[in-house]
C-alpha cells in the first residue's frame, strides 16, 4: 500500500543547531500515527517542516506519492496536509463560527470575492455550523474567540484545522492543558476521524499514545530512534532508556 | 437540550438588531447623505465648498481604513495616490475636457495603477516596515511631482482648473451647491461600495489576515494577493478622492502629495474608530473641518488642536468615535 505521506530523509536546522536530522517515515492511509520523544526530540520542526512553515535543509516530503517538497505552505495546505498548533492559533477579535468560516470559504475556493455578504454563501455557512458543532462549539458561535477558555480555544483550533478538509492531519500535543473529559472527547473525535482523515500525533501523554495510537516513531535528538505497532516500542529497550537514561536515574533519588 | 437554548439566543440576537440602535444605524448614512445634500440651501457657499472637501476626503479616508482597519495594513504613503488621483484629474481637465467623470476615471485609474506599482513591494512587509516603505515611497513621488514641471507645473502646481461639467454639452458648475451634490453622490457612492467588500467574504478574509496572518497561511491562503487586492482598492479610492478634491480646488499642487495628507488620513481613521468605516468618515469631517477650515481663524494654528482633539481622543475613547458598537461582522 502506498504511503498517504512519506517523509524521506527530511532535516532542518536553527541556525547551527540541526533540530531534525535524516528523518525518513511512512504513514499509512488511516492511520494514527504517534510520534514521540523526549522535549527538544524535534517533534514540533518535524512538523514545521511538513507542512512547510519552516524550510527543509534537505530531504523530501511525499503526499500519495508525490512530492510536495517544493511547495509553499498554502500550497500543501491546498493539497492535503494541515496542522494543529501547540498553542491555539485562532483569530481572536472574530467571532467562533467566522474563525471556522475562513478555512470554510478558502476550501470552496470564494475567499477572495467581493460583492456578496460572507454569511450568504449557505453551503460555507452550514459546512462551518457542522464542524463547530461536531467541536461542541455552537452555542458560543457569536462570541469573540478571545472570549474562549484554553480548553474551548483547542477545541475550535481543532474545528478550523478540520474545516480545511484535509487528508493527513497533524496534531501538536493537542490534548496538553484540557481536562480529563476534554480529553476523552477529543480521543472520540480523532478515532472517528479514520479512515477519511490519517493522523500523525505528536503527544506527550504516553497512556494516550498507546491507546490510541496504531503506529509510532520514537525520535530522540532530532533523528529516528525506534519505529514500529505500539507493543514492539513500548518494549525496546533502546527506547526506556532514552526516555529513562541508563540507571543512573537512581542515584538521583538517594 | 440544546435545541431550547438556542432560539432563544437568536431570538435575543434579533431583538437587538431590530430595537432602534440597529435602526439608527441604518437610518443614519442616509440621514446623513440627505443633510449633507441639502445643505446648499441653507449655508453660504464657503461652508458648501468646506463639505465638498470633507466628502473627497472622505473617500481618501474610507479607503485607508479599508486598508489599516479591516486588513491590518496601516499606510502612511495614501498621499501618494491621492496626488496622482488629484495631478491625472487636473491634466485632463487643463488638456482634454472639464467632463467630470472623465477626470473622476483618470484619478481612479492614476491611483490604483501606483498603488499597483507600490503595494507590489509594500505588501510584503509587515508593521512599522510597512509603514516605512510606504511613507518612503510616497516621498519619492512628491518628489517627482516637484521636478516633473512640464507635466506637473513643478512647485507651482497646476493652477485655474475649468469649472467641471457633468456632460460634454452640459452647462459648466459654477454654483458650488452642484459642485456639492456631484462630489456628494460619488463619495457616498464610494463608501457603499466599501461597506459591500467589508461585509463580503473577502473582507472576511483581510480580517483574518489582520488577526493572524500565519494562521491564514496554514488555512491555504496566499495572503499576498488579497493584501495585494486591498492595496490596490484602497489605491483606487485616494485616486478617486484626489480627483474629487480637485474638482473642487480647481488647483493642484506637491502639497497634496505631502506628508502631512497621508499622517491626516491616517489620524482620521484613528479618530473615527479603525475597522468601522462609518467612524474614520465622521473622523474624515473633522480632520478637514479643523485643518483646512478653522486654521485660518486660529491663526493657523489648527494643526495644534488637531493634535490637541487627537490626544483626548486617544485617551478617552481608544476604540475611536465610533469604539464600543464597533464591527459586528456576520
């Protein structure tokens, strides 16, 4: 089966600091794919660079088989691939349903006219209605999104990511800082999301990650470190003791 | 269980829109366009010509919020295509015909053919880089204006425009009351079709790109070229004021390229409230009632209160005139 993306010796660096080093990986179409490793792993460049908002050194990035590496963010985003932000990236003096009519409008192609109100294209308005409904946002859709919690902001963060209809959707660290019933709220969403939409998750909460999860890659300072279903990576021993170092944790507690 | 909430939200919503503050404002551009038009019967002709400045500079001011408003591009080079509107508009007149709609295209199309020119590498930066380049580049063209003699009358300017005529075979307007009424319907002509954009699905659009133009990006905009767009829109209507000025000044000069055009625009729409259209028009009458209309009896120290009214302003109601029932887009 082809990849829906396939990521091909990608690297990116700050500066002299190379964040992402050689990283190739293949998704399965439907997949959930996590994607884990300890803090400065790489995992949000990872992301950048896919989708790119930040330049690749190197490398190729593959959408059902053909190469996007070229392409300017808007671009890809056209093309398939989107991505949550860590911290929600919304448009705060909107109101909720505008902030999901925009990526609504930019997916019908009618973003850029001018003569008819916005709120009278019906398809646009109700596909937006539905996603923020699906996100348990209707009631506030008038409201200013700055008038949002934290937890609702990663709600409706989630709704505009959605509503550019993509095929591979990345998520970053999308469950840190919302309640435990948010959280299996959101778990609910993601798995209803196969196999129309494939995900690549990148998550810290690890019970989530192996709940959820039908594939992982391991990184560890910016390269690959272990690859493969869930069970075989949650026992490699390279893995613990990346995650863990090697016994010297101990010592620490003494 | 959400089905008995929400109509009763709508139905709240629909209240306020129909009670009389959603009728007052339907009701008062229109109120307004009729006080304006009628104003010629009651008032000496040096207080019809003041309106007919107000309105050309309205539509200069319109357009800027447009631009520094809805889309978050804030310009301190609009004297730049005021000018060329104003200039293109008085070399017809002196050369070709005193056909007002014939200037009134020459000004639209000077001043979106610059602003084409200009946003082209404007747009692309962002903040205070944008505002330095467009300042930068509306400089140079003051500039030009000043050695260009042979088009332009150089530091004299171009003096003892013909009276306007609407027809070829019309009657030229010598009343200043006509003079009114034309300038009058054009501009509020210019305001409605902002108002349309601003509520369009593009103007959705700038407003996105004004909160946050990565997020924009990430959603599979180019924002360049709706940037670009609004640029060359807003270039359109300084074109379209300067032209309007002029049928009223019937004289141009390099003051209507000066700085001190672009920093009034921008006041005005900082006055009236950015982002609302309506307010930044109110904030238009203002600028050019103390500027250009009061200086003169305060010996000529105008721009002082102005500063003086733009301070108070700032402090008191930093949403501007029109703050608190700001934008409500749909």
């Amino acid at each position: 089966m082809t990849p829906v993306l396939e990521i091909d010796g990608l690297s990116g660096s700050y500066g002299s600091i190379v964040a992402v080093d050689d990283v190739s990986m293949r998704v399965a179409p439907g997949a959930r794919h996590a994607v884990i490793g300890p803090n400065g792993a790489g995992k949000s460049t990872l992301f950048g660079l896919v989708t790119g908002a930040l330049d690749a050194g190197s490398g190729r990035v593959l959408l059902d088989g053909r190469d996007i590496s070229d392409l300017p963010e808007y671009a890809r985003v056209r093309a398939g691939v989107t991505k949550t932000f860590q911290q929600p990236s919304l448009f705060l003096s909107l109101p909720v349903l505008d902030n999901v009519a925009l990526a609504v409008q930019r997916a019908a192609g009618v973003g850029l006219r001018m003569l008819r109100p916005g709120h009278r294209y019906r398809n646009v308005h109700r596909t937006a209605v539905d996603h923020l409904a699906a996100a348990g946002l209707f009631e506030r859709r008038r409201d200013p999104a700055g008038t949002l919690s934290h937890g609702e902001r990663r709600q409706l963060d989630l709704a505009v990511a959605l509503a550019t209809n993509p095929r591979v959707l990345l998520l970053d660290e999308p469950t840190a800082g919302m309640s435990a019933a948010a959280t299996a709220h959101f778990i609910e969403l993601v798995v209803a999301l196969a196999p129309r939409v494939t995900t690549v998750i990148v998550e810290h909460d690890l019970d989530l990650v192996f709940g959820v999860a039908t594939h992982v890659t391991v990184l560890h300072q910016g390269a690959v470190l272990a690859d493969g279903p869930p069970h075989l990576v949650r026992g490699s021993a390279t893995v613990q003791q990346a995650y863990l170092g090697d016994g010297v944790v101990e010592s620490l507690f003494y | 269980m959400t089905a008995t909430i929400s109509p009763a939200r709508t139905s709240a919503h629909a209240a306020v829109r129909g009670g009389w503050a959603g009728r007052l404002r339907r009701v008062l551009p229109v109120a307004t366009v009729l006080a304006v038009a009628v104003a010629p019967f009651g008032v000496t002709p040096p207080v019809s010509s003041a309106l007919t400045r107000m309105c050309a500079f309205a539509v200069l001011v319109v357009g800027l919020d447009l631009l520094t408003g809805v889309a978050g591009l804030p310009s301190l080079g609009q004297a730049a295509p005021f000018g060329a509107g104003a200039y293109a508009a008085a070399i017809v007149a002196t050369r070709l015909s005193p056909v007002a709609p014939l200037q009134l295209v020459a000004g639209a199309a000077a001043g979106g053919l610059l602003a084409a020119v200009i946003g082209w590498l404007a747009v692309r930066l962002r903040g205070i880089n944008f505002l330095m380049i467009t300042l930068a580049l509306a400089e140079l063209v003051h500039a030009l204006a000043n050695q260009w003699s042979s088009l332009t009358g150089g530091s004299n300017g171009l003096v003892g425009l013909p009276f306007i005529r609407i027809a070829p075979a019309g009657p030229p307007l010598v009343a200043t009351g006509y003079v009114l009424w034309y300038v009058l319907a054009v501009s509020a002509a210019c305001v409605a079709v902002v108002v349309v954009v601003s509520r369009s699905a593009f103007g959705r659009t700038l407003r996105g790109i004004r909160d946050n133009e990565g997020r924009m990006r990430a959603l599979g905009y180019a924002t360049f070229w709706p940037k670009y767009l609004v640029f060359c829109i807003a270039g359109v209507l300084a074109g379209v004021g300067g032209s309007l000025w002029v049928a009223q000044a019937q004289f141009v000069s390099p003051g209507s390229l000066n700085f001190e055009v672009s920093a009034l625009a921008l006041m005005a729409v900082v006055i009236g409230g950015r982002g609302t259209l309506y307010g930044p028009v109110l904030g238009a009458a203002l600028v050019v009632l103390v500027r250009y209309e009061l200086s003169p009896y305060l010996a000529g120290r105008g721009m002082l209160l102005l500063g003086g009214v733009f301070i108070l302003v700032v402090y008191l109601l930093p949403k501007g005139l029109a703050g608190g029932r700001a934008r409500r887009s749909a």
